[in-house]
C-alpha cells in the first residue's frame, strides 16, 4: 500500500500539497506544529486511497512529505 508520512515540525502550513493531491486526501488539520503553523494530514481510514503519485513531495517547498510507493509486481510475459 503506498502512503505518505509528513514531517510536521517543518510544515509551514502553505497547503500547496492539498491543491495537488488527485485523489483530495491531503487536508488541513486542527493540529499546530511548534513553530505555530496549521500541519496537514491524511485520515488514517483513506491513506489506502493513495496511489504513491508523489505530486505532494515534488509541490512541498520544505521537504516535509515522505512518500512510500507500493511496488507492483512484474507481470510475467508468456514468452518462455
């Protein structure tokens, strides 16, 4: 199952990744990071929902997004 994990203490709360997310699972939460700044999240009941694209980490202008694909496996061909 591919997912995303954030690290929230660099989060400025920009909301960038949610803009970009294709399947809208990335949200503001109602937590603040120690520097003051709203942190997003994805509920742990939709994480399966995420498909690994990695458009949040490539839009995040502070690195604070981990994404973990699920490597599919190879599709034998019939040649033998």
């Amino acid at each position: 199952m591919s997912r995303i994990e954030f690290f929230e203490e660099r989060c400025k709360g920009c909301m960038l990744c949610t803009l970009v997310c294709p399947k809208e699972l990335i949200v503001s939460s109602e937590r603040f990071n120690t520097m003051g700044y709203k942190v997003v999240e994805v509920d742990k009941n939709k994480m399966d929902q995420c498909t690994g694209c990695a458009s949040c980490a490539k839009m995040c202008p502070d690195y604070v997004i981990t994404v973990y694909k699920t490597v599919k496996p190879k599709k034998e061909s019939g040649n033998d």
